[in-house]
C-alpha cells in the first residue's frame, strides 16, 4: 500500500498529468452531471426540431383554412360547399344520394 502511495505522488509530481485529471474531471462534469449538461442540451434540440415541425404543419393548415374562408365569402361557394360537405338543402328539395356497390369478384 505504501508502495502504491508513492508511486501515486511520483505519478502527481508530473504537471502534465495534473491537467489531465483536471481536463477529464471537467469533460465528465460537463457531459454528465452539470445542470446545463451536453446531454440536455441534445434533449432540447430534439424538442425544439418536433416543435419546429409541428409549426410548419400548423402553419399550412392555417393558410388552407384561410384560403377556404376567402373561397366561402361568396354565397354561391358558401352553398356549393355546404350541399357538397354537410348533404344541405333547401326547403323545397329532395336529394338523392346514391352509392354504388362494386363487385369484385
């Protein structure tokens, strides 16, 4: 053990080995154990890369929803669309809808 100890102090004495431990020491503190660790920070950029997704999805429905508003400013569409998507009508008529059954034999 004495041996060990000695050996130690001589292997310390060296300066370029003090930087060593110290370097390591910092490396593993700052990948690991910091609050600001290079392992949150990769969490983060996942997080932000989803987030910036999901704004561009939201963005285009915005503008295809914008897009249908100004479409549904006339009345004539604003009808079109309401019998096309809602099976609407008017008072006085009767509306058929008929669906066709495909036989694949």
């Amino acid at each position: 053990m004495k041996n060990f100890v000695k050996n130690l102090k001589s292997l310390l004495n060296k300066s370029y080995l003090k930087y060593l431990i110290i370097l390591t020491a910092f490396i593993v503190w700052m990948t690991f154990l910091d609050t600001n660790s290079l392992l949150i920070h990769a969490e983060l950029n996942r997080e932000i890369k989803k987030l910036k997704v999901k704004i561009n999805a939201l963005t285009e429905e915005i503008n295809k929803d914008q897009s249908l508003i100004e479409k549904l400013d006339n009345i004539d569409s604003l009808e079109h669309y309401g019998r096309e998507n809602y099976n609407l009508k008017r008072d006085e008529e009767d509306i058929y809808i008929i669906e066709y059954q495909l036989d694949n034999q």
